[in-house]
C-alpha cells in the first residue's frame, strides 16, 4: 500500500478510538529496488501471504521479552 493509503487507515482506527497498535513495515530501500508503481505492486502481494499465526508471533515476542526483564512499553532496538 502507499503512505496515503497506510495514514488514512490509521487515521481511522483512531477515530474508531484504537489507541495502540502493532506494526509492521518495509520500504523499498530494504530491497534495494525502485520506489515506484511496480513496488507498490510487490508489497501488495502480502496480501497472499497466510498471516493467520502472526499474532501468536508478536504475543510469544512481547511475552518472551517481558519474562527477560524488558519493558513492554519500551521499542527493542537491534
């Protein structure tokens, strides 16, 4: 999706009175290609991708991190 696209969707959850969220984002410098239409096409193919286990992910990552001491509220920084 395009950043217009991503900011209207988050501007909507927070008038639907969401106040945190979990996100997750990759740009086309990662991948070392042009940022234009045909990128755009690419990252849209995510939407074929089975996400059904990623919230248990991000759980198990958050609980694991929280066990090991870390503040849920603090960013993990590589």
């Amino acid at each position: 999706m395009n950043i217009d696209t991503a900011i209207k969707m988050l501007q909507d959850e927070k008038e639907a009175g969401t106040k945190s969220i979990v996100m997750a984002y990759w740009t086309a410098r990662a991948f070392q290609v042009q940022d234009d239409e045909a990128w755009e096409e690419c990252a849209s193919a995510g939407d074929e991708i089975d996400w059904s286990g990623a919230h248990e992910d991000i759980q198990y990552a958050i609980d694991d991190n929280v066990q090991m001491g870390a503040d849920p509220l603090t960013p993990i920084e590589d």
